[in-house]
C-alpha cells in the first residue's frame, strides 16, 4: 500500500504542469469560501457579542429594529417604577432611556457617504453597558454638544479624529473620546447625551429603553409586565436576545458563501476529473507495471482517490492561506446592516472550524473528482496496460 | 475532409474531456452572470423618463430623519418648481406578512401624474383614488403577486409609524420602473396619527432641465440654518447615495467575479494544454506533411474557442432561463434529471454498478433542485427575500460572452507557443 501512495504524491508534484491549473482553481474556491463565510461569522460573532445578560430592552411594539421604534416620554415615566429593576447604591433605578438617529456623514476615503448609527445615553447608560471601554480622550460631557466615537468607525469617517467637529442637525458636534466595543455591535455606533441628541434633533420621544434586572428578579415577569400593561403598547426583550437575532445581514453572505460554494466546486471537480483523466491515461504504462509488480486494484483505486485528494488538498491549504492574508489585508471591513440602515462595522473571523470546513471542502472536491479515473485506472488491463505506449 | 470537420473531429475524439471542459465552463459562465446580475440589481438605480426632472428633497441629517409638513408652501413658492408632494415611506407589513415584502409611500395623489409622468393608471381607477382618501393603487407586480383585484381591502402594520393602516385597491399602475410599489394618501397618514406632522421626503418636479441646478440649490439655501435643514439633490444622485451606503460588499462582489474569472481561465487552459500535448505527434505529422505554422495554431484556435462558446451557450444560456423563465428552467432540470436516470438504469442493464450508481446519484441531485425551483419559482424566493428580480440584461450577456471569447484565445496561447517551437523530429519522437 505504501509505494502506490507515495507515488501518486509524489506524481501531484512530477506533473506540476498539469496538476497546477486545478490547484489553483480550487484554491480560488476555497479562498472564496472561507473569506466569506468568514464574513457571516464575524457578524454573527460582533451581534452575539453585544448586550449585557442582566439587561432588557424596551422597545415599541411592532418596530423590528431600535431605530424605528418609539416610546414616548410618557411612556417612559412609568417604567422605573416596575419592581423588578434594579436600583443604585444611591436608589436609582438602572434605567437608560436611549434615542437612536442615523446620521448621514462623509466617508474619510471621499467615497461618498453611509448612515452612522448615533445613540443618545443616560449617563447610567454606561454603567448597563460594562463591555464599553473608553479607549482615548473621555466621555462625553451631558449637556453638551459633545460625542464619543467607537474606534473603529474613527478610521472610517471623516472628522472623527480626537478634537475634530463636524455639523449635523444644524449643531456642531466635537468628538471628545473614542471607545472600544469589545468587538460589539456598538462598534458600529457613535454616542452622545440622550436628552442633548433629543434637542438637537428634534426628538419628542426616545426610541428604546434599557433596564436591569434586579437580583432575583424574573425577566419573565418583567416582560409579562411591560407586554400586559396597556398603557404601555410596548415590547420587552433580553438585549443579548435582541442584538443575536439582527444577523439579518449575516444570512446574506452566508448564502452567497454556501451558493458560490456548490457552484463553484461542481466546476472544480469537473477540472480536477479532467486532469485525473489525463493523468491516467499517460500513466497507463506506469499502472500496469505497478499491477505486475503484484498491487492489487484496490490499492491502485485508494492510490489514485488519495492523488486527487492530495491534489485539492493542496489547493485547500493554499486557499485558507490566501483567505487568511486577505482577512489580515481587510481587518475590519463595513456593509450597510439590514436591520438599523446604517454602517455595520465587523471582523472578517476566520475560525478553526472554517479552516478545517474549506479543508474537508476541498478534500471533497478531490475524491468527487478523482474516483472515476481512478476506477478506471484500477480497471485497466494488465498485459494492454504494459505494451500501450 | 473539410477544414471545418477536421476541428470538430479533434474537439470531440475525447468525449468526455469535450463534455468536462463545456460544463466546468458552463458552471463558471453561469456564475459570472448571476454575480453580475446581482450586482446590478444592488448598484444600478433604475431611471424613468421623469426622473431627469425630479428632485428628491430629504433631511440633511439623514434619510432616515423626517421634515417637517410645513416645508412644502415654501417649495412650492421656488421659482421653476412645477409640483411637490410628500414621499414617506411607510414600512408597512402586508397583512398576514412576517417580513416587509415591497414599499409603501404616502404620497399626494393630485400630484403624481406630474411628478411620474411614466406612472400609468386608468383616469376611471385614478379617480377613484383621489376622491377615497382611504385606498391606494398598487403596482402591477404586487398586484398579481398577491393577488389584488380592484376594491379589495387589506390593512398595513408599519414599523415605523405606531399605526395600522386599512386600505382599498382603488387601482393598479404600471410603465414605471418599479412596478412593486403600493402608494395611498398622506392625508390618511397624517388623521391614522401616525405622522405627526411630519413627511418622510419632498418629490419636487421641476420645470426644465435648466433649472434644476438653481432649483436645488435654492431649496437647500431656503433650509439652512432651520431647524429642519435639507438636503435636495437630483433623483440619481439620491439613488446613489444609496449604493454608497451598501459599503464594501460591492467591491467583494467585484473581487469574487475577478475570482471566477480568473478560475475559468485555469480550468480551459489546463485542458487546452491537456489536448495539445496528447497530440503533439499529429501536430508533428501535419507540420511534416506541409502544414503551415498558422494553420495549425488556426486549428488550436478554433478548437479551443469552439469549446468556450459552448459552455458560453449553456452557462449563459441556463442563467437566462433561471432567472427570466424560472418555471421553465425548472422543467428544464427536470429533464435532465429524468435523463440521468434513465441513463443509470441503461447503464445498470450493462452491469456498469458504479456508473449506474453515480448517475442515479447525479439524477437525484439534479431531481431535488428542479423541485426545489419549481416550487420556489419566484426570484424572491430562490433568493431566499433578498433580491426580488434578477434581470439578464443584453449587457451582462455580452460581458460573459466576451469573457468566454477571452477564455477561448488566452486558453490557447501557452500551447500555441509549445506547437510554434515544436521542431518535427522531436514532435514525432514524443510519447505522449
């Protein structure tokens, strides 16, 4: 069993010419493959990432996203006094009342312009949002036109450097701070004072409200309470429950990962066929000799299958490779969510699981590829084998 | 024997390498075209005779901020401005539905025969829908998705607004570019209390073309420094603010199709090089025999650029099917599918196992995708609700056919090369 392996391996690499174009084709597939699966992963990684599990939000019923909600500030007053909300050291109940306005701005590379998610906070805000960090300068001041800028959106925007302004709603806005989501969804959004972004943008109402359960308390109950209140015509819902469910934009790569895939691989194995063909058929001397030498035909059948295999496996590794470098290449990167309208930034996450995914992929294609010729090499004549030229 | 047969013959005298190489071309081709097809159904703002005249007017802070009512007598009172009428668009779930499956906007009906002129709706059924406050007149594609005959009542949830609207099918419009959306009276936006006095966007036609530079400019002049400031722009600019927001995912779009491409090229060529090498002894022969050196590069060529078109024919001719008559392509699967079978059981009568068990496998497949199409015959669906129509336009077929045609001359160049140094007596010595 051992020289028919290492002979069809070592004839992957003999006939380079050959075997070369189809490794590079499925190469091409597996980069493909992985980068975007990549692509879905880190936007399910970046939604199932945010939120704090203590917490529920409150948003209007019927909206499906934060931004096309509403609640009133009637609305609001009567949530704090719900029983099942914690309260500070100093009695305050941990309630933050948010407002959500997309703000059209410039991109930084003058590519024209992309909605940015802009989330006015109580100053409780922060402390219901622990995965928050302040990376440089400070927070905002309340009261004041002021904003702090997750990270990575800094790159991306004009006028998000430290001490830059910029005008919207009329107002100038100074970026005092910039922060790091953890690799959140609040990577994706800039932050201001709630009641200064409701006056500057003529806001009656705010669009969501976050609370935190109290110990003990049942989040059950505290959705039961706010649903069942009919002055409220409200929705409650964990906010690691809210944020894991907008993958909408997830499912688009996903699909077109899974799509471009299949369809890419069934023109793979055509091409990996056609060289297996081509390469039995040249070695069709090379076969016989080996069966006189006394392999059996399955051990030609396996040879020949783990050739193919090793041909595309080949093409795999080459193809993570090259996911890999483009992944490092982009880093982060920014498609419009389906869910708020605006800017989403996220990671290109390329995990083991993925790897090994494109791998077994490309393994696939291989013996998919290479069965038939190699039925047809262990099938061949002997005596015929040997005399063909 | 003809020049023509002789090309022919060499294509075909290895069946089934002929057969791999069409397919996996095919396979590619395919895939160039519904990436490009997708592409443009994300990039390219449709346009209608009227939108060279319109402006869309929306809150400077963005899209999705809302103006004021009290804007439109100032529009109106711009010189060179023709009509204005409120565009807000409603986000309004079809009774029943789960998702938002096309738009709604409320509009101002008097206004629309001026700002769409390619809005075509009978002056019975138009009528009807100025004088109800309370219907809406819906696109013909909508319309015979879902059904809607004149006079049918629906209601409408909206996302946005905290209202559900009920509404009668006053009439069904077509001619514009968009023929899926549904309109209805802002005035019953604003009773249902959703509104609040406010409008999603100002649609403003103006006179003449001369005049839409001034006229956008002084509705943004008009604005400044209010508490509501505007940003007016024409009807393509404002489509593409938005392609611009989709980010990157064009550019990846554009980087997978290069990959494709790039893919295709590897895959011809490599059994282009197959072919020639295996007959580098005829080659010899014929240079032997007086052949000239471009005839034998004109038969590479031909052969080669025969096997692209070929799968050109199937890869670009099974995406138009797919995506312009999905029921018929489904049929078309169907088919081979049923021919994939028969084949196995022929080939299971020949005692050939393993064939006949991977033909039935392949019938299977292609089995439960033409099911699968049948009963997802919509783009909406195959698409799983992210596009709602994939257009092949002559252009996209023409980019393919012209990458195919590419594919057939570069494929040919490496061998071509190997054929043009070939020396005879080497030609003739060679093994394989």
């Amino acid at each position: 069993m051992a020289l028919p392996v290492t002979y069809n391996v070592r004839n992957v690499f003999v006939r380079w010419r050959t075997t070369g174009f189809t490794v590079l084709g499925v190469t091409l597939v597996v980069a493909v493959y992985v980068l975007l699966q990549s692509m879905a992963a880190g936007i399910q990684q970046s939604s199932g990432n945010t939120g704090d599990p203590r917490n529920i939000m409150i948003v209007r019923k019927g909206s499906t996203a934060e931004s096309s909600s509403q609640v009133t500030r009637e609305q609001f007053r009567l949530l704090p006094y719900l029983p099942e909300i914690a309260r500070d050291a100093q009695d305050r109940p941990l309630v933050s009342a948010d407002v959500i306005v997309l703000i059209s701005l410039p991109r930084r590379d003058g590519n024209g312009e992309a909605n940015v998610v802009m989330r006015g906070i109580s100053p409780i805000g922060m402390e219901l949002r622990p995965q928050v960090k302040l990376a440089q300068g400070r927070w905002f001041t309340p009261g004041k036109r002021e904003l702090v800028v997750s990270s990575r959106m800094g790159g991306r925007f004009a006028n998000f450097g430290l001490g830059q302004s910029f005008r919207t709603g009329g107002k100038e806005l100074t970026v005092v701070g910039w922060f790091d989501g953890g690799g959140s969804a609040f990577d994706s959004e800039i932050w201001m004072d709630t009641d200064e972004a409701r006056s500057i943008f003529d806001r009656e109402n705010y669009s969501s409200v976050l609370v935190r359960l109290a110990d003990g308390a049942s989040a059950a109950s505290l959705t039961n309470h706010v649903e069942t209140d009919k002055r409220l015509g409200l929705r409650a819902e964990p906010e690691v429950a809210y944020y894991a469910a907008q993958t909408k934009s997830a499912s688009l790569f996903v699909f077109l990962g899974n799509f471009l895939a299949v369809a890419m691989s069934i023109g793979a194995v055509f091409a990996a066929m056609n060289t297996m063909y081509a390469s039995v058929g040249a070695r069709t001397r090379e076969i016989g000799t080996l069966r006189v030498l006394g392999y059996r035909r399955r051990a030609i059948l396996f040879g020949f299958i783990i050739e193919g295999a090793f041909l595309s496996l080949i093409g795999g590794v080459l193809g993570c490779v090259a996911a890999w470098a483009l992944h490092l290449h982009f880093g982060t990167t920014a498609t419009m969510s389906f869910e708020s309208f605006s800017e989403m930034m996220f990671r290109f996450r390329i995990t083991p699981a993925l790897v090994i995914k494109g791998l077994i992929f490309s393994v696939i294609v291989g013996v998919m590829g290479s069965l038939l010729p190699a039925v047809r090499a262990s099938r061949l004549p002997v005596i015929a084998a040997l005399k063909s030229v | 024997m003809t020049t023509g047969t002789f090309i022919l013959k060499n294509a075909f005298r290895n069946k089934r390498r002929a057969t791999l190489s069409i397919m996996s071309v095919a396979v590619s081709l395919f895939l160039l075209v519904t990436l490009q097809v997708a592409l443009r159904e994300m990039t390219v703002p449709p346009e209608d005779v009227g939108s060279a005249l319109r402006v869309i007017v929306r809150s400077k802070v963005s899209i999705a901020n809302l103006l004021p009512a009290r804007q439109r007598p100032i529009i109106e009172r711009i010189p060179g401005v023709e009509a204005v009428s409120p565009f807000s668009w409603f986000g309004g779930k079809f009774k029943g539905d789960e998702e938002m499956m096309f738009a709604q906007f409320a509009v101002d009906p008097k206004q629309m025969p001026i700002l769409s002129p390619d809005f075509h709706v009978t002056p019975a059924e138009y009528q009807s829908w100025v004088s109800n406050r309370n219907s809406a007149i819906v696109g013909r594609l909508t319309a015979e998705k879902r059904g809607l005959k004149l006079g049918d009542r629906f209601t409408l949830s909206s996302i946005i607004y905290p209202c559900t609207l009920e509404l009668t099918v006053a009439g069904i419009y077509a001619g514009t570019t968009d023929d899926r959306n549904m309109l209805f009276h802002h005035k019953y936006l604003d009773e249902a209390g959703g509104a609040d006095g406010q409008v999603g966007t100002w649609w403003v036609k103006v006179r003449s073309i001369d005049e839409m530079q001034r006229v956008t400019d002084a509705i943004n002049k008009t604005f400044e420094n209010t508490s509501a400031e505007v940003r007016a722009e024409t009807e393509r600019a404002f489509a593409l603010s938005f392609i611009s927001m989709m980010g990157d995912i064009t550019v990846f779009i554009g980087w997978i199709c290069f990959a494709v491409g790039l893919a295709l090229l590897f895959v011809t060529a490599s059994t282009m090089s197959m072919a020639i090498r295996e007959r580098m002894r005829e080659l010899a022969i014929l240079k032997a025999v007086g052949f000239r050196l471009r005839e034998l590069l004109g038969f590479i060529l031909a052969e080669s650029f025969g096997l692209a078109a070929m799968g050109a024919l199937v890869g670009i001719g099974g995406a138009w099917l797919l995506y312009t008559h999905t029921r018929t392509a489904s049929y078309a699967i169907g088919f081979v599918s049923v021919g994939l079978l028969l084949w196995a059981v022929l080939l299971g009568w020949r005692r050939h196992f393993l064939a006949a068990a991977l033909a039935l496998l392949g019938g299977g497949f292609f089995g439960n995708i033409a099911f699968y199409v049948f009963t997802n015959d919509t783009i909406y669906k195959l698409t799983q609700g992210f596009l709602l129509t994939l257009d092949v336009t002559p252009k996209i077929i023409g980019i393919a056919a012209t990458v195919a045609a590419a594919l057939g001359i570069l494929a040919c160049v490496a061998p071509a090369w190997t054929v043009a140094r070939l020396s005879v007596v080497k030609g003739l010595k060679t093994l394989d």
